[in-house]
C-alpha cells in the first residue's frame, strides 16, 4: 500500500490558476498502517481568495491518494481530531462488513481523540473512494474525502498516463470562501441538495493538465459533490468509457448520449487519445453556457499506433445474477418538494407537516422515513436479490448499495441505455423505474441510500441483511 503523493500533485504543476497545496501530514507508521487524520484545515477554493477553513484528511481535500495492488490489504489509523464523531467509509468497496464505516450500523462512531483501525482487503481493481460516513451532508461536504484506487495486478496505464481527478462543486460566498452559513438549509434537504457554485479538481481552481498527443490516458473521474450531478460531454473530445464505478467494461465504449450523467459518489473511468494541437477541456453543461472546469493542453505531434496500443482492463470477479431464482423487493420511493407525503412514517409514528420540520424527515422509502429500526429485507448468502425501485418524486437521485455492486437489468422512463453495466451507484430520474439485481454474497448489515447527502439524511435511507 502506497500513498500516492507525486501522482495526485502532478495536477498542479502546470495549472495556471492552481492553488499550492499544503504538504500531506501523514505517516505509515512501523506497523504498516497508514495513519489518516481527520483535521480542520485551511485552504482556498478560489484564484486569490482567502482560504477557507475546511475539515480534511491529512491537511487537503481530497484527502491522500490511497493505492492498492488488487488483493492487496488496506490498513488505516483513522485518528479524529475534529470535535465530532466521524468514520472512515469505503465507497464501493465489497469490504468486511465490519470494515464499512457506518456508525449505527456497523461500528460505533470515532469520537474526537479516539482511533479507529481498519484492516480490509480491496477485492475489485479500480477507482474507488472513501469519505465520512457520519453526518455525511456536513462532514464530506466540509471536505472529507479522498481517492482510493486499487491497481490490476497486470501492466495498465503507466503512472503517467493515469490520473485521478477528484471533482466537488462548493458553495462559496462573495469572498471566494466556503460558505458555512448555508449548511444544513432545510430548502436544500427537501428539494436537490446542496449544490455548489464553483468547482475545483483536486481541490484546484481550474487547472491545467498537459497530454501528450498520440497517447493513451485513463482520466479517473470521482464525483464527491455533495448532491450535485455533473452534466458532462465526453464526445466532445472522443473519450470512451472504461470502467463505471471501478467496473470495467468487457470492451471500451463510446457514449451513446449526451451530456453525460455523473451523479454524486459515481466514478467513470474516460480513455482519451488526445489529437496533435487540439486543446480540450471537461466542461459542466447544467448552465446556460458550458463552464470549463478542467483544461487539457495538447503537446507533441505523435499519431499512437491505434488501439493496439490502449492496455486492455479485465472484468473483476463478480458472482452473475441469478434472474430466474431472484428475490424481488419493490422499493417506492416518495416525498420530497412537490412530491407525495401521505402515509410516511418516522420513528414509527406519521410524519405530519409539524413533525416533518422539526424531524427534517422529509423523503421515505417504502413509506418510511431513515434508517428504521427494521431493515428492508434480509437474504441469503448467495441469494439473487432485485430491487425494484420507483420513483414517485419530482427529483432524481443517485441510489447507492453497500458492499455489493449491481447490474442495472432494466429501466422504464428513461432514454438511457448503457447496456447492463455494474455500478454501485445509480441515477435514477423523476418517474422512473429501475430494476437492479446483484448476489448477496457479502454477509452482514449493509445500507442502501440516495447519495445526495442531503436527500440521504432527510429520510432516503435504508438498510438490508445479508445471513
Ligand atoms: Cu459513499 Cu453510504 O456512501
Ligand atoms: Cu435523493
């Protein structure tokens, strides 16, 4: 296990706009653990603005850059020196369930000055993330996150040609400075989410990278907004895709739509070969004009040999759904500004317009709001699970399963198709329905909740069981 220091820097070397980072505090103690701090941190989100102060791992956000060999183990410290309890989750990784990080359900939160060990293989090659599980909206929101990517044990993408590119969107106010006051909004938990209004890359303001033309390069892409889904056009500069949420595609394809949806907490993995003197840039389209955040300069004249020279990625380990023997557990989904409210409950009791405020409960799962007491449904080892989901909001969300990934089988309302990939995280729009279907093969108590964080605190969370 690695700390990936010069890889995930290299970022800045060319950008004209970037913020130098601080230097990472860490240490990989005698033992072999890597020690990840949670610590409050100055930063600055904006060209020439004042920093901000941010909670992070290690002193940045995103946090170190964990790298694994697949198969390899993961050991960290985490050390919390925030005034609030934290947890370390690790998002997308089929883990120990006691590994998972959600306080409540699989370990009792870190206090500050407490530590907590985590010791877990990464069993799936990929681009994976970790992040706070505790008060998830604020915490991640803050800033605590970091990459964590696990390397395929044959020869990819050098270092050089594999970057990892972590992309938030912050609300900043006049000053440039994260804008505290507005956490927690009740407008943002019962409509989209909190959503940003600058986005940095690595925690840099705009930067640059330079690629050289003719050559293969991955570009790992990690959404960490909070709720925000990124409205990206890879066409525009002839990216394929590798791998969504770490899982790589039997073959590279190229995006059928556009703009193409990377919803929070997803990952896709772009191959790019860059053409001799075409500069590009990775752009948001939500607004009115494209808003490069991100800008690519192109050098060298080289040509690259053709697809014979992009490094093939093999398919991880997956156990294949088992359609015809399947368990199917209907999902609706329900609340939410202009949606349903009628029959939810919290706590085991109505959730009425009063109750709704005070609680800040304000979406439900199959009629109940957050985290009941009782979970969703309990399978069998090896069991294929389906879960039917319906949205019956006005909103879309990113719904999001522990400890397993899914094939998505089936989705009605939608124009998108993508074939039957993995993920673990899934976008599911207003008035659609998606049927998911993945083995329970991971034994344990695992949530399943919409990550837009906000959305996932005010009720759209739930859990299963894996005996
Ligand atoms: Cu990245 Cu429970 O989530
Ligand atoms: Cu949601």
């Amino acid at each position: 296990m690695k700390i990936n220091r010069r890889d995930f820097f290299r970022l800045g070397a060319g950008a004209t706009a970037a913020t130098v980072l601080a230097p990472y505090h860490f240490a990989l103690a005698d033992d072999g653990f890597l020690e990840i701090r949670a610590v409050k941190a100055a930063q600055s989100l904006y060209p020439d603005s004042p920093t901000s102060t941010l909670w992070t791992y290690n002193g940045t956000a995103p946090g170190p850059e964990i790298r694994v060999k697949q198969g390899e183990r993961v050991r960290v410290r985490f050390i919390n020196e925030l005034e609030e309890p934290s947890s370390i989750h690790w998002h997308g990784i089929r883990i120990d369930n006691a590994m998972d990080g959600v306080p409540g359900l699989t370990q009792e939160a870190v206090k500050p000055g407490e530590r907590f060990e985590y010791d877990f293989v990464a069993p799936d090659a990929g681009t994976y993330w970790y992040h706070a599980h505790n008060k998830s909206w604020s915490q991640v929101g803050r800033g605590l996150y970091g990459p964590l990517i696990v390397e395929e044990p044959y020869p990819t993408f050098d270092a050089e040609h594999d970057m990892t590119l972590v992309i938030d969107d912050w609300l900043l106010n006049q000053n440039g400075q994260f804008d505290e006051g507005s956490m927690g909004m009740m407008m943002d938990w019962s409509h989209g989410g909190r959503l940003g209004n600058w986005i940095t890359v690595n925690g840099i303001s705009h930067p640059e990278l330079t690629l050289k033309a003719g050559e293969a390069y991955r570009l790992r892409l990690i959404n960490v907004c909070n709720a925000r889904t990124l409205e990206l056009d890879p066409n525009r500069f002839d990216a394929k895709i590798l791998a969504f949420d770490g899982q790589p595609l039997p073959e590279p394809i190229a995006m059928p739509y556009e703009p193409y949806l990377l919803s929070s907490a997803q990952r896709v993995d772009l191959l790019v070969i860059p053409k001799q003197g075409q500069d590009f840039a990775l752009e948001e389209l939500s607004g009115n004009s494209p808003f490069p955040f991100l800008t690519f300069r192109v050098t060298g004249t080289g040509t690259g040999t053709g697809p014979a020279m992009v490094p093939k990625l093999t398919p991880n380990p997956l156990a294949e759904p088992d359609l015809a023997q399947a368990t199917v557990h209907p999902l609706l989904i329900t609340g939410g500004a202009m949606g349903r409210f009628d029959g939810i409950t919290y706590q085991g009791k109505p959730l009425g317009r009063a109750s709704m405020m005070q609680s800040r409960q304000f979406w439900a799962f199959n009629g109940v709001a957050n985290l009941p007491e009782q979970q969703f449904f309990t399978a069998k080892r090896g069991e294929t699970v389906i879960i039917e989901m319906v949205n019956d909001t006005a909103w879309p969300h990113a719904m999001h399963v522990h400890g397993h990934h899914f094939r998505i089988e089936e989705r009605e309302g939608s124009t998108i198709d993508e074939g039957r990939p993995w993920k673990d995280t899934f976008l599911i729009g207003p008035s659609q329905t998606t049927k998911i279907a993945f083995v329970a093969d991971n034994p344990g108590k695992w949530l399943l909740h919409c990550h837009m964080l906000e959305h996932a605190a005010a009720g759209m969370t739930t859990w299963f069981e894996v005996v």
